[in-house]
C-alpha cells in the first residue's frame, strides 16, 4: 500500500472522527480538537456543501457533504 492510499484512508477517518464529534455537545475541552479537525476537513466540505442540496427530515437539514467526501476518496483511492 502506497503512501498515497494511507494518506486518503487516514483522511476519511478524520472526516469520520469530525462527524461524529458535530454529534456531541459543545464542551471547552474538545473545542481546540474539533477547531483543528474543522480545519483540516472544511476545505473538502465546503464546496461539497455549496454543491449538495440539504434534503429535510423532520424539518431538520441533513449534511450529506461528509458522506459524499468519503465516497468520492473512496474513488480516488481505487483509480490511483
């Protein structure tokens, strides 16, 4: 497994640890981690979600941006 390919499957974790962590209450010592994992995985999901419509369940919207993101390096990774 290349460099590349671990860089990618390292990545997706991220965004999957930073989902998760959207999920649990504001807490001032796990701000400076979630900072930090936002800023790392904002600049793929941004566009995402500018892109992606948000489809409404029980009046709240759901961000699929992360879920396309790990698809799409899902992709990636096997077309390298």
């Amino acid at each position: 497994m290349s460099l590349v390919h671990i860089l990618i499957y390292l990545y997706i974790w991220v965004l999957v640890v930073a989902a998760l962590m959207s999920w649990l209450p504001s807490s001032s010592s796990w701000d400076s981690v979630r900072r930090s994992l936002d800023r790392v995985t904002e600049p793929l999901l941004r566009p995402l979600r500018r892109i992606l419509p948000r489809p409404r369940l029980g009046g709240v919207g759901i961000d699929l941006s992360v879920l396309v993101a790990i698809i799409l390096l899902e992709i990636v990774n096997r077309i390298i």
